[in-house]
C-alpha cells in the first residue's frame, strides 16, 4: 500500500493523502488533506481498486473530479450533463435500421 500511496500523492499533489487500514469488507479509507492539514474529500475503495493500474486510473479520475467540485471550478449538474451527452451521442451517430 506504500507504493500506492505514494503514487496517489503524486498525482493529487498539493494534496496530502493517506490510505487508512482495510476495513472489516477489506475497503480503505482515502483522505485527502490541503495544506492546512484539512480534510478535503474522505472515500472508501476496494482493494481491488487501488491494487489494479486501470482501476487506480479510474479512483484518480474519480478524485480529481471530486476535487473540482470541492473547490468550485466544476459544478455537480456539469459532470451529468456531459455524461448524459457522452451516452446519447452514441444514439445520435448510430444508422437508423432501414
């Protein structure tokens, strides 16, 4: 978890963050903290999600969005509303059956 730790650091820096020990259902607890030492975001992942490199991709992604919400730069209803555009353009490329 060290390794991981230091590479979630890395890639969410300023942030400090730390892995808290597996829970009773094997989930960690993430923290990142500012530089003040204030807990910014809290989040619970699998350890199948921190041990695997696709998965770890997704929890950074996954941070780095909620990190821009936490701050303002992102509001939550933007992050829908490209989803739900993400999903119907695929409707709208697809040829209708003739």
């Amino acid at each position: 978890m060290e390794n991981i730790s230091l590479l979630l650091s890395e890639a969410l820096s300023p942030y400090q963050v730390s892995i808290g020990p597996a829970g009773a259902l094997g989930k960690r607890l993430v923290t990142l903290k500012n530089a003040a030492g204030a807990i910014v975001i809290e989040r619970n992942f699998s350890a199948a999600q921190l041990g695997d490199k696709r998965q770890l991709t997704d929890v950074v992604d996954g941070l780095h969005r909620d990190l821009m919400v936490v701050e303002g730069r992102i509001e939550p209803c933007v992050i829908a509303a490209m989803r739900n555009l993400s999903q119907s353009a695929g409707y709208a490329t697809a040829r209708p059956f003739v």
